[in-house]
C-alpha cells in the first residue's frame, strides 16, 4: 500500500505540477518577455544540464550506437515539436480551453499503440473516440468569438492537437527504446538533443533578448518552467508509472483542466461558461471509456520504466 500510495503522490504531485505551468506559459506569453523558441531552447538547456549533472553521480549506462540517432528522432517528435506547439498555441488559446484539448492524448496514443504495439481496438474504445472528437468539434464551433485574446482561435486548437499528437507519437513508436534505459540517462540526452536543434533557430532571439527587462513574476514564473515542469516533472512521472497501471496513471489527466480553471478564473485570465463544460464532459467522458478498456500494451507491464506520460498537452 505504501508503494501504491508514493506513486499516486508521484502522478498527483506531476499533474497538479502541469496544470499550474498551463496558466503561468499563459502568463508568460502575455508579458510577451521571450518568443517560444527562445523559452523552448532555455527550458532545453535548463533540463540538460540538470539531468546531465545528476547523471555524474550515478552508475554508467552507455548507450548503443544505433541507439544515439532513434534518441534524436525521439527528441524531435517527444520534446522539440510539442513543447514548441504548445508554448505558440497558449498565446491563441485559453487556459482551460488547453487544459481541456490535453485530455484528449490517450486516445491519440490508443491509435498509435494499435499501428505501432498490436494493441486492439476494442468497443469502448472506439465509443470514447468519437465522444471525445464529438467535444473537440463542439469546442472549436464555440471558440470563434469576440474576445480577443480571451477567445481561442481554430489555429490555437490545431497547434494543441499537433501537441497530443506528436507525444502520443513519441509514446507509441518510441516505446521500446525508451524502456531500454533509465530516466535520467534517456532524458540526458533527450534534452541534449532538442537543445542542439533549437539552438541554430533560437540563438538570434536569445542574444536580442533583454533579459533585464522581464519582470520579476514572469522570471519565477519561467524558472518554475524551467525547473518544475520539465525536471522535477520528467523524475516523477516514471516513478508513478512503476507503481500504478498506465490506466490508473494516465486518469490523472483530469487534474490539468480543474488546476487550471480554478486558477485562470480566480485571477481572470480566464472564464466558464457552458459550453465550455459540455466540451469537458464530453472529452472526459470519452477518455473514461478508452481508459476503461481492458486490453493491455503488449510490454505494458509495469516492468517499464519509460519517460513520458499517455499523451496529455506536453507544456
């Protein structure tokens, strides 16, 4: 019971971790401090060094040569394309609205763990789909709005599902390589990789960049990210997956939209109304019946110490 106990802490402790970088990437993209390529690539540094300093003081794990370039790959379809998807589409979309597309990654991951691991379809399944695509549209038909940057635009929304798209990507195809090595030896270099390709993109807005003059809230606020959401998150989240079934781990979801409503609408950057709750039920609900599944990854079995989670909004 212990152990179940520090693994629901773990994923609560992660979730509750993601739902408050939704709103303060919110904040940040408002303060118009840094451009998203240059956050992406500070956070990429950030999470590098930290896990590479840690890595000094653990065994040696090599890994194979073959291994390096899949790391790569991995880094661009795990790290560079949803973070930076996310960190464009909060500047056109609500807090809520992102928290409530980011229940929608384990189905995405449902079809790639079909093509890519043999896991079947099954009735529930494919119920969840379309209740879940059934609030995706109702959401989007509902966002086309008066409001400026209170609204959410179609392209905000598309940004978020390339966002669960790419990591449920990165989850099914990469799934294998990434039960191969610990978490701080995949992340290492993980993170080196997506530092390296952003950099040649980001270097000319991070040396224009005036750091000086980003006020105090927004600097803790990309230090949170930074550290928070990327390292401490990156730890906790294989933690509780040894502990808990990936189901169980990934109905934590939920934790992001009620985070991040009771926190955007308290400081009113955000607001609820109906349809924004219609929306909810219906995604949620749809995740539910995918969640409520009993067929089980091939390799799913509690044995894998993977980085990642099912397929939320990766900020």
């Amino acid at each position: 019971m212990s152990e179940k106990l520090a693994g629901h802490l773990a994923i609560a402790a992660t979730y509750t971790i993601f739902g408050l970088n939704i709103v303060f990437c919110k904040d940040i993209a408002n303060a118009e401090a840094v451009s998203p390529i240059v956050l992406f690539t500070m956070r990429a540094i950030g999470a590098s060094a930290l896990f590479w300093l840690i890595s000094f003081f653990l065994p040696v794990e090599r890994v194979a040569k073959g291994d390096i370039w899949k790391i790569a790959a991995a880094s661009v379809v795990g790290l560079l394309i949803p973070q930076l998807t996310f960190l464009m589409a909060i500047t056109m979309s609500t807090s809520i609205d992102t928290a409530i597309l980011g229940t929608l990654g384990p189905i995405f991951t449902m079809f790639f763990a079909f093509f890519f691991l043999k896991e079947p379809i099954t009735g529930k399944k494919a119920g969840g789909v379309v209740l879940s695509f059934a609030g995706v549209i109702f959401l989007i038909l509902n966002s086309v709005h008066a409001g400026g940057a209170a609204a959410t635009s179609p392209l905000g929304i598309v940004l978020l599902l390339v966002n669960c798209l790419s990591f449920s990507l990165y989850l099914g195809l990469f799934r294998p390589l990434i039960s191969r090595y610990t978490v701080v030896t995949f992340m290492k270099w993980m993170f080196l990789f997506s530092m390296l390709v952003s950099l040649p993109i980001s270097a000319g807005g991070l040396l224009s960049t005036d750091f000086t003059t980003i006020p105090g809230n927004v600097r803790w606020e990309i230090a949170y990210l930074i550290f928070f959401a990327t390292f401490v998150a990156y730890f906790l989240i294989p933690f509780g997956q040894k502990r808990l079934r990936p189901t169980l781990v990934s109905m934590y979801t939920y934790l992001q939209p009620i985070i991040a409503a009771v926190i955007s609408i308290s400081t009113g950057m955000d607001s609820l109304n109906w349809q924004k709750i219609v929306s909810t039920l219906l995604i949620v609900g749809g995740v539910i019946l995918v969640g409520r599944s009993r067929a089980k990854m091939p390799d799913q079995v509690g044995h894998d110490e993977s980085v990642g989670h099912d397929g939320e909004v990766v900020g």
